[in-house]
C-alpha cells in the first residue's frame, strides 16, 4: 500500500499479516479522496475499523487537522503504530484500542465539536456494525457529528444498506470492484425529504 497524495505522498504502508483485516485498496482510497479533496484540509477525520491506518493517515497526509482511529485487533494496532512511526508522525492524531459501538456509545453522552469527516470499514460480513454505527452517528442528540459532517462507509456491493439512519441520508454512491462507498450527510428535520 502507498499514500497517495500530500506530504507523505508515494511512502509506503505495512498491512496487517492474515486475512483478517482487508485493507482499503489505493484505487479506492484514491477514488474516496479525489470526492473529499475540497473538504479534508483543516478536518476532523474519525477512522473508525482503522485496521493500518491507510485511510486516516491518507487524510492527515492530505491535511486533516486531527484524525482519531479506532482498532480493536492487536495486530492490526501494532502495524498502525509502526506506520506512523515510520512516517515520523507523533502528533495531529488520536488511537482508540477497542471495540468501535461502545466507544462511540461513551463519545455520544460526552460533549464535543464533532467530527467532519468519518469513514468506517467494518468486516464485509459484520452486518450489524453498519446499522449500529451509522444509528449512533444518525441518532438523536449525538454530538458525534459536526455541522455539514460526511460519513462515508465502505462495503461490500452486494450489500445495500439503508437510504437513511436517523438524520444521516445517503447522497452518493460509488461502485468499484466488489467494494461500494456510500456517503451519507446530515438532514435536518425540517427538510421535507427527511425520514421520521
């Protein structure tokens, strides 16, 4: 794997050994990027499933402020600490080792800015995790979102998941391969397109 654009443009990524983390490929991040180009600069990015880091630090690269990973798996962790080890980066960037619902769970409940940009990849096959991700970030009085925030969640494209979750509704699609991205922005409730 390779960063694709910014300062660390062309270094390359270590990925976890096995079969048990997919890596987002560089086709697609470089097809998630060149849509989040006008909004990464000065961004806080929520790479959330992190698995190496390949799309949060492809954002820190581009110029997000801040980004916070999230990474249960411990080889996974190690091989994302190391790359950004290996990059020198030391600062701009949050690590969360744990399970990604009950994390966002404890976040909801604490008062924060938000996040602008959130990408999550969960197993292909942990159907759940999709819908109880993107309700927490959709529900109610959640403080997990900034204003006019993105969420983008990459899956298999068999798998369609639903138009909307709370106040997140689906405005893009991107197709590649077998991966899918569907981006999703905040409604309102006073916009009439909105689901109750």
């Amino acid at each position: 794997m390779r960063i694709i654009a910014g300062e660390f443009r062309s270094r390359t990524l270590a990925a976890p050994p096995g079969l048990a983390t997919r890596p987002t490929s560089d086709r697609l991040r470089e097809t998630l990027f060149n849509v989040l180009a006008p909004r990464i600069q000065g961004a806080a990015f929520a790479d959330l499933y992190a698995g190496s880091g390949a799309v949060g630090i492809e954002a820190l690269s581009r110029g997000a402020v801040i980004v916070q990973f999230v990474e249960r798996a411990e080889a996974a962790l190690k091989v994302l600490r190391a790359n950004l080890a290996k990059l020198g980066l030391d600062s701009g960037f949050k690590i969360q080792a744990g399970a990604v619902v009950p994390l966002l769970r404890r976040m909801k409940a604490a008062p924060a800015s938000g996040f602008g940009l959130v990408f999550l990849d969960p197993p292909y096959d942990a159907a759940e995790e999709y819908a109880a991700v993107l309700g927490l970030l959709g529900g109610p009085g959640s403080a997990l979102l900034a204003p006019n925030a993105l969420v983008i969640a990459e899956h298999r494209r068999k798998d369609r998941l639903e138009e909307c979750y709370g106040s997140l509704k689906r405005t893009r699609l991107l197709e590649q391969g077998d991966a899918t991205l569907s981006f999703y922005a905040a409604i309102s409730s006073a916009d009439p397109d909105a689901k109750k």
